[in-house]
C-alpha cells in the first residue's frame, strides 16, 4: 500500500477538483463515499487506494514553466544562448543546452517544491 500521506494528498486533491459527488469523482461513482465507517472493509481501502493512485496519474501536478514564475514574480526574462551539460554530480558533459528550450518545460517537482512554488491549478 502507498503512504499514507501520500494517499491522504491525493484525496485532498480529488476533492478540490470535483466540485461535489455527482461531478464524476470516481470514489463516488463507486459508492465509497456514502459507504458508512462500520460498512468499510480492509478491501474497500485497497480499492480506493487503488482507485486515487490510478486518478493521480490520470491527474499528475503541474508545476509552471520557469518562464511563467519569472513572469509571476515581476521578472520579464531574456533568455538567449546554451549552457553546459552537468550530471547530478556537477560534472561537465559533451554538448550543450539550449536555454529557450529548458525555460518554457515545466519546473521539476523536486526543485518546485524545494523553492515553495505552487502547483498550477488545474
């Protein structure tokens, strides 16, 4: 079973995106929702966690582009040029990065959340 956390995040993003039950939230389709505590089996809670993991792919979070947080930040960037290629270690690599390209990807999770950046809404 996944973390519990984890499952926890993704339920509190599933209810943020369905307005109420009948706007198509799959643990509600499955009658999960109105199940009451006593009903719930061990099985149940795999299935719902189940049914969240396959709605968080389906619902990945997305970071905005570093072009788009500059901008949010009052910044207007100009960006022109290529940069070297380093492995995670900081080491230099054969070729070259084009700016433009890397500026307009959305930011990585880790470094997103490292840097407090929200998430776009959906």
């Amino acid at each position: 079973m996944a973390e519990f956390v984890e499952i926890m995040g993704i339920k509190k993003r599933m209810d943020n995106y369905y307005e109420d039950c009948a706007a198509g939230c799959p643990l509600c389709l499955t009658n999960f929702c109105s199940m009451s505590e006593e009903s719930l089996t061990a099985e149940d809670f795999k299935e719902a966690e189940k049914i969240m993991l396959e709605w968080a792919k389906e619902h990945p979070i997305v970071y905005p582009t570093w072009i788009e947080w500059l901008q949010s930040l009052g910044v207007i960037p100009y960006l022109s040029g290529y940069v070297a290629k380093r492995d995670d270690d900081g080491n230099y690599l054969d070729g070259h990065v084009n700016v433009n390209e890397v500026a307009h990807k959305p930011i990585p999770v880790d470094i997103a959340q490292k840097l407090g950046i929200d998430p776009k809404e959906r």
